[in-house]
C-alpha cells in the first residue's frame, strides 16, 4: 500500500545521521515512486517532491529528532497543503432553501451521498428536501426514494415528467411552501462525459443558482476522477468535491490530486456503503492516514510543543529576572534620539507639568556622551552590568572620552530605567503578565 511504500522510503535515511542533499534525493526517489504508483497525477507528484525537497534542505535541523522524522515531517506537512490544508464545509443561502447540485459519472456515487448529506444535514437540525432528478433510468427515482423512506427524509419525484429541469422547479416550489431549508437535487449520470448531460447540468446549475455544485467522484478510479473532475469542473466550475469509496482499496491518488488539479476542496469523503458512513474531508487526517505513521507523527508533535515550550520559560524566566541590559537601555536612548528634540515633543504633551519636565531634560551632549560611555563597554558588560567595577570603569572612561563620574552617572540612569521597567511589569519583579502557551 502507499504507506508502506512511504514508510520504506523513510526507512532509507535512517541510518544517517543527518538530513543532507544525497539523503533526502534517495528518499524522495521513493517518495515518487510510491506516490505515482498510487496513481497520483504524475506533475502533481513532481511538484510535490520538489516543494518537499527545497523545504527539507534549507531546513534547521531539531536536535530531538532524528532525520528521517525531519523529513517524515516535511512530506506530512506538503501532504496537508496538497489536499486543502484545512477542512472547508458547505456554504449556505443567507435566504434559504440553500441548494446543494451533486453531480458525477454514473456510479460514483450520488444518489448514495445524496441520501448521505441529507441525513448528516437533518442531525443538525436542517430539514431537507431530495429531488430525484435523474429521469433516464426508472431505477434511480426508485431508488432515492426508498433510501427517503429509509431515512425519513422527504423526496420530490414524478415519474411522468421527463424533463430535469421542471422537476426542480417544482421542488424548489414545495420546498418554498413547506420549508425545507435545504434541498439535494440528485442528478443523471453517464458512464463517460457527454456534452448532451455536461448542457443538462449547466441548465439546471443556470436555473436553481445552487449554493453548491458538488463533484461526487469515486476515489477508486484513481487518475481517471481526477480528469473527470477536471472536466466537469470546467463545464460547471463545481464548489467542491465528494469522494466516495475511499473505504476500498482506493490507491489515494485521487484525493491526493484532485484539489492540485481542479483547485477546488475536497469537502466530503464516503468510507463505505451504510448511510452514516459519510465524513468531513480533514486534510491533516487523510496524510496521516495515507503516512500511515500516526505514531511518528505524535511523536513529532510532543518534541515541537516541548520545544515552544522551552523558548516560552525562557522568556518569561528573562522578564521575572528583569533582564533589561544597558544594551537595551542604548536602544533606547537612541529611539528617544530619533524622535528629535525634547523641547517640542514635551510641547506636544498635553497637560504635562513642563517646569518638571525640564528638569529631566539630557541635552544632546549629554545623549552622546551617554552613548559612548555604552559603547565603550565589552558586549558581556553590556549584558551583565553587575560586573562592571572600579577597574572596568577606568577602562570604560578612558575609551569614552569621559571620566568616571560620568560612567558612574551612566550606570545610576541605567538603574533608574530599570526599575521604572520593574514597575511597568508589574511590582516586585513580578510582570503583570504571563507568556501565552501553546
Ligand atoms: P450514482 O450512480 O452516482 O447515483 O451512484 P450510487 O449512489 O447509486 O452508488 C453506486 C454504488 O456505489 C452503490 O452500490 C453504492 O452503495 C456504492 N457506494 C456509494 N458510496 C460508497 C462509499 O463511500 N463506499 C462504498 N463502499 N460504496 C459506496
Ligand atoms: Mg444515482
């Protein structure tokens, strides 16, 4: 299957001890081959590959992982992307009835998943209304009908009108009158494209303004619904895709093409023949799924979140322990700087007690000679001022061109700011706040 194939060609860098260019070029070799072998359309996979082989390379590596769970990583991301990233659900009609155009080949599926939405719809709290609109064969108004009376759902028939398009008229009338607010209109199908059937749908499409035309497509014809839906999607631009049979031996090269190839979301998957197997297409499940490595997966999952984790007491350790450096008090002298002279932005204060204010005032003589003094100091002075003593303050005048009351007024500020940052945290070194978690 494609997960083992997949979980073969990660096999092949374990050995190494880390990601490098010949490594991931023998993996994804494999990667390839196991996706085109799925039945993945062939540029789909080529675009894959590369997207996964440029993220893989440029990538810093976690030490806690090894480097085939790096790139497990990498292929489960692109897997995500390539189906959607996230789950996108049907859109509804601000004035209902909402409705909802399942189109597809014959066979695919659309009566069944018609049936399926119907009742998924009702459980939450929707009251639909099915139309059998598939006039060609007698066996398919029959059978949405009795699949209405399995479920208890409502379905509008007449076996003796034998144009589509009156019957969805009057269905959208009696769903007006009764108020259903959501109805499935169930269309023909043919066993290959056809313009007369591709017209039919554009006409009804044209006709009831559907909130969605919906592909339904069988993921067990592999590239042959990709194509399919491409085609249909040209004639009708459908809003989504359905695809059933994903509970067979589906080779997954469908769903892994179709929202490549056509642009549009896969939105529902069908994973078997009972009416309540049907689900929300999520993209992140399926390329696990078809990874097949839910293990792995979490595994990589824990290590990240540890790691936020880690960077997030860090920093929060930094603030409980007040770490504003005189590197950051130099910033800051110079942002005061750059917002030009005192006099005028004191001006522009309202209110402001401007005789006290002056009193605070440093002129710009004084901004330089502060800012030399900082300069002039080692980075590790700068980072740990606590380690500046007498000797280090000869050192750091005499750089500056200043002497060492001013380097000891420097440091006085220097304090000042400090503790009006401890203030602005909240008292008693304690911040006020607390670093947001993951
Ligand atoms: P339509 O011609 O497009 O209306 O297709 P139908 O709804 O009549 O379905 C054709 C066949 O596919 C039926 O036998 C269904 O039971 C079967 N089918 C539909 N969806 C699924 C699914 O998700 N899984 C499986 N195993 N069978 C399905
Ligand atoms: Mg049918």
């Amino acid at each position: 299957s494609l997960s083992e194939k997949l979980q073969s060609a990660f096999k092949t860098i374990r050995g190494h001890g880390k990601l490098s260019e010949q490594n991931i070029k023998e993996a994804l070799k494999e990667v390839r081959m196991a996706l085109l072998e799925a039945d993945v359309n062939f540029r789909v996979v080529k675009d894959f590959t590369e997207r996964v082989r440029k993220r893989a390379i440029g990538r810093e590596v976690m030490k806690s992982l090894t480097p085939g769970q790096q790139l497990i990583k990498v292929v489960n991301e692109e897997l995500t992307e390539l189906m959607g990233k996230e789950s996108s659900g049907l859109s509804f009609a601000t004035t209902p009835p909402t409705t909802l155009l399942l189109v597809g080949l014959q066979g695919s599926g659309k009566t069944t998943t018609a049936g399926k939405l119907a009742s998924m719809l009702r459980k939450e709290n929707h009251k639909p209304l099915m139309v059998a609109a598939d006039v060609y064969r007698p066996a398919a108004i029959t059978q949405l009908q009795v699949l209405g009376q399995q479920l208890q759902i409502d379905v509008y028939a007449d076996g003796a009108e034998k144009d589509p398009r009156k019957i969805c008229q009057k269905a959208l009338q009696q769903a007006n009158h009764e108020g259903f607010d959501v109805v499935l209109i169930d269309t023909a199908g043919r066993l290959h494209i056809d313009q007369e059937l591709m017209q039919e749908l554009r006409d009804l499409k044209a006709l009831t303004s559907p909130q969605e035309v919906l592909f339904v497509a069988d993921a067990m014809t592999g590239q042959d619904a990709v194509t399919v839906a491409d085609q249909f999607n040209k004639a009708l631009d459908v809003s989504g895709v359905v695809l059933t049979k994903l509970d067979g031996d589906a080779r997954g090269g469908a769903a892994l093409s179709i929202k490549a190839v056509t642009n549009r979301p896969i939105k529902f998957v069908g994973v078997g023949e009972k009416l309540d197997q049907l689900e929300r297409f999520h993209p992140e499940r399926m390329a696990s799924r078809i990874l097949g490595m839910g293990d792995v997966l979490s595994f990589i999952e824990k290590v990240e979140k540890a790691i936020d984790e880690e960077k997030a007491q860090e920093l929060e350790r930094k603030i409980l322990e007040q770490a504003f450096t005189l590197q950051d008090f130099r910033d800051q002298l110079q942002q005061f700087r750059s917002m030009g002279p005192l006099d005028q932005l004191l001006e522009m204060i309202p209110g402001a007690d401007k005789k006290a204010l002056k009193n605070l005032q440093v002129d710009e003589k004084e901004f330089v000679r502060m800012e030399a003094i900082i300069n002039s100091m080692t980075p590790d002075e700068r980072l740990h001022h606590k380690i500046i003593n007498s000797k280090r303050k000869q050192r750091i005048a005499k750089g500056s061109g200043t002497d060492i009351r001013d380097v000891n007024k420097l440091l006085k500020q220097f304090e000042q700011a400090r503790k009006m940052m401890k203030k602005m945290t909240g008292g008693k070194g304690k911040p006020g706040f607390k670093i947001p978690r993951r």
